[in-house]
C-alpha cells in the first residue's frame, strides 16, 4: 500500500520466516520488521488514511482448521 501524503511504500510479504514488513520514503533504504507468523497465506496489508497504522491480516492452517489473524502496526 502507498501513503501518498508521506511518499511511503508499506509492503508485506510472507516468507518461511513468517511475514516480513517492509517501508520505503522517497529514494530512502528499505526499513523492516519480521512478524512471528509462520505458514501465514493471503496475507494483506492497509493504511487507514486518517491514522496513518496499518492493519495486517493473514489465514494460517492449522491442524484443527483455518484461522484469520489480525495485526495493527503502527
């Protein structure tokens, strides 16, 4: 997702290590932080414009089913 008022690219990816978010301003270095959360599929990622934080959600399978998780970061 883009904060177009700050010139940022918020990124969200999942990975063996769980999900990895990623920022970027302007021309800047990219910025991380790593979520504890494994296995995690369709995982999105939105900006609420009058806050500006972020809301994470993810499905993760587990053995007695699915679940939906959801993350505020800020």
């Amino acid at each position: 997702t883009i904060d177009v008022d700050a010139g940022r690219i918020h990124v969200l990816v999942s990975g063996e290590g769980g999900l990895a978010y990623l920022s970027r301003s302007g021309s800047g270095s990219w910025s991380n932080h790593t979520f504890g959360a494994l296995y995690a599929n369709d995982a999105v990622i939105r900006r609420d414009p009058l806050t500006g934080a972020l809301l994470v959600a993810y499905i993760r399978w587990e053995s007695d089913g699915a679940r939906v998780y959801v993350m505020h970061y800020r």
